[in-house]
C-alpha cells in the first residue's frame, strides 16, 4: 500500500492501519492561533465573546485547546547531550497565543472550525496542520 492515505471505493486505507469507510473517517489536524492585545481589543465584545463560547463548544467537543506558555528549544545533536534555550526557535509578526489539536473529516472542515476561533476573528491568524500520525 503507497505512503500515507489512499481511497478505495468508499473507504480510506491508511498505511499499517485498517481500511474504514470515509463517512466515518476523521482526521486530526494541530492547529496554531497567532494573535496579540491590540487586535483582541479592537475586535468587538460581542465577536470576542462569540469565539470564546465556539471554543468552549469545541472543547466540550473533544478538542485540545489551551493557551502558550513560553517555550524552550530543545536540541541533542548526534546524541551528545541535550541542550536547551529559552524562546521560541521560529518568528513571527504576531506572537503565539495558542494551540489546539482538533478532529475533522478534512481540511476544509478543520479550516471551518478554526474561522470562528478568538485568534481568527481578532485580527490574528490561525495555523491548520493536518497531523499525520506515526505508525
């Protein structure tokens, strides 16, 4: 069977996993929400607190959501010993507020659970990485 996910009629068949049926097939996606004070502020309450109550439906749903804390960048090259630095390793304009492992049927649905999310109505930006889990 090739890498990855492959269609059969109506089901999908993913590498060193059994076959279901693709009505039923639901993928995970990690998602990352960027997003800072300013534009939370200048986002209407009522949007704000509409994103909050979606998230809260979504955790109630099974997701996992929480907010960033502060990160540290871990290294062990060749398996010589573990060196760590405090921050983050990649950058961005806007800095991460959150992250979220959600289940979908796709990425089109993932794309729609994210839109209505606090980071992607005040004036943030949402990441959606599907999730290819390891055999």
């Amino acid at each position: 069977m090739p890498t990855g996910k492959s269609k059969i009629g109506n089901l999908i068949c993913l590498q060193g996993c059994s076959c279901v049926d693709k009505e039923s097939f639901v993928a995970k996606f990690i998602t990352v929400g960027y997003g800072d004070e300013a534009g939370y502020k200048q986002t209407e309450s009522s949007l704000r607190d509409a994103a909050h109550a979606h998230d809260a439906r979504m955790k109630a749903a099974g997701a996992l959501i929480g907010i960033a804390g502060g990160p540290v960048q871990v290294r062990n090259p060749d398996d010589t010993g573990v060196q760590t630095i405090a921050g983050s390793f990649m950058h961005s304009s806007l800095p991460i507020a959150g992250f979220a492992v959600i289940e979908a049927k796709d990425l089109q649905e993932a794309i729609a659970l994210v839109s209505k999310t606090p980071c992607a109505v005040a004036h943030g930006v949402v990441e959606v990485w599907p999730l290819q889990e390891m055999p």
